[in-house]
C-alpha cells in the first residue's frame, strides 16, 4: 500500500526516482526499495516525502484520516511497525531459505563424493571397444574429474552460507 502510493504519487508530480532522491537527500536506491517494498521510509523521511509530494502522511500510508495530530501520529506509528513485521517476516523466510538450500547442497555433496567413493572405478574395466560404452566411461570420467576439483570450493561455500545464515539471537 504505502509502497504503491509513494509510486503513484511521484509519478503524478512528474518526479523521477532520481528527482525524488535529490528532494530527499538519499540516494535513488533507496526509493526504489521504498516502491518495490524492499524497506519502508522512517517517520522524519514519511514527513519529508508528504512535503515533497505535496500530500498528507495518512495519504501516503493509504488513509485519509481527519483526527488530531496525536491520534494521526499514533496511528502512523502502528502502521509503520506493521510494515517492519512484514519487512522483518520477508527477511526471516528468505533466510530460511538459504541457510536449507545450503544445508541441502551439502548433504548432496557428501551423498554423491561417497557415491563415487563406492562405486568410482567399475567403468575402468568396461570393454571400450563398444562406441556406446566408450562415450559413456569418458561422460563418467569427466563428471568425475570436474567434480573432484569443484565440490570442495561447493562444500566449503556451502559451510560458509549456513554459518552466515545460522539465526543469531
């Protein structure tokens, strides 16, 4: 909502992202996170953006409220700590999301290095005489020797990604 609004504003005021920025004082990033829903302005920026857009902060947020200002400025404040719930939720998934991927690229590692471990040299004995069975030992050859050089750059990356996102209280 707050994130449509910002848009739809600054485009009827014939503003760019860029013009915005400079009105702001921030850089153009950041009001594209504002309009993508990425992040959300803080109280002090809500106000300069509704002076620069020429609108009030409860039209921003996605009302028109006409209370006192201490009503307004209480009711922005939840709205906005319920835009950071979301934003926080969003965050907290996407690290969910990494740190399983991680966890899984690793198992997988493990599975496939002790795959080959078991069973890695049968095609050595193959009767390469058969075209079929020649390109099939070279396929498996190369798949072996590609990834005994790049499963352990995998591994170790993968180790770092689940340390890094391991939630820390």
């Amino acid at each position: 909502m707050l994130k449509d609004n910002i848009k739809s504003l600054r485009k009827k005021k014939g503003l760019s992202q860029e013009e915005l920025s400079i009105k702001l004082n921030v850089v153009r990033q950041t009001v594209s996170k504002w309009e993508t829903g990425l992040s959300v302005p803080d109280s002090e920026m809500l106000i300069s953006l509704s002076k620069v857009l020429d609108t009030s902060v409860s039209t921003l947020l996605g009302e028109t409220i006409f209370e006192d200002k201490t009503d307004n400025l209480k009711e922005i404040s939840e709205k906005l700590e319920l835009i950071n719930l979301e934003l926080a939720q969003r965050k907290e998934s996407k690290r969910k999301f990494w740190h399983y991927f991680f966890i899984t690229t690793c198992i997988l590692l493990i599975i496939i290095f002790l795959c080959l471990l078991t069973f890695g040299n049968e095609y050595m004995e193959w009767n390469y005489s058969n075209p079929e069975l020649a390109v099939l030992g070279v396929g498996i050859h190369t798949f072996i020797w590609v990834f005994m050089r790049v499963s352990p750059l995998l591994l170790i990356g993968s180790i770092i990604g689940i340390c890094l996102t391991i939630k820390r209280q």
